[in-house]
C-alpha cells in the first residue's frame, strides 16, 4: 500500500491510476494533517509515502520529521515529489532519511513508478 501526501488533484489522480494500474493500493492524503491523521490516530502502515512538501496545514518536511520522530513510523520509505528543487531542500530531505528526490519539473511518472515497484519489491 501507498500513501499519496499530495495536494494537487490533477498530479494526485495522474499517480494514482499508475500505480494501481501496477497493482498497487493507493490511499490519497490532500494536506499534511490528514496524512498524519492516517498514520498515527488511524493506525496505517504504507508500504511506501510519495510526499509532497508545499501542502496546506503541514508541510512535507514538517510531516516527514514528525514520521521520523516516532518510533513506529521512523523506518517508512518516503519518495519527494515536490517544485522544490533548491539542492538545500534536496539536502534537508536527504538528511531526514528519504530515499529519493522528484522534482515535478522534470518528473516522469514512469520513472517514478519503477522507483516505487523497485522499492516495494526490495524490502
């Protein structure tokens, strides 16, 4: 299963029939206090978070240091997909553990989708 953080209907939905064209469950969070939501009142576990970082309420990395700060989220693969594309961003993601960068400019949904069947096949 794929957490989706991702504001922008249009991008969300794109992803979204991609990877469940792949067989993948998706379940879609529109800003960062619902993502949370999911993940620590809810009490579900993805697979893999696809986060963006400019979304309302929380932002990503606001979201991604609350992940990594509890001690049963702190392991979750997290892929960012974002316009932020400033190598200081890339570098704060990185220091807080993801396993890669998108930057939506330059994305291709193709690549991402084989970024995420590889690392759901790996684990």
């Amino acid at each position: 299963m794929i957490l989706l953080i991702e504001d922008d209907p249009f991008l969300s939905s794109v992803l979204r029939l991609k990877l469940e064209k792949e067989s993948f469950k998706v379940i879609r969070a529109a800003d960062g206090e619902e993502a949370l939501h999911f993940l620590t009142e809810q009490g579900i576990k993805p697979d893999l978070i696809l986060l963006d970082l400019i979304l309302p309420k929380k932002n990503g990395f606001e979201v991604l240091e609350t992940i990594r700060q509890d001690p049963l989220l702190e392991k979750l693969p997290v892929i960012i997909i974002s316009n932020l594309g400033q190598p200081s961003d890339i570098e704060r993601g990185k220091a807080l553990g993801i396993i890669d960068y998108f930057v939506k400019a330059r994305l291709s949904v193709e690549e991402l989708v084989n970024k995420v069947k590889q690392e759901i096949k790996t684990e």
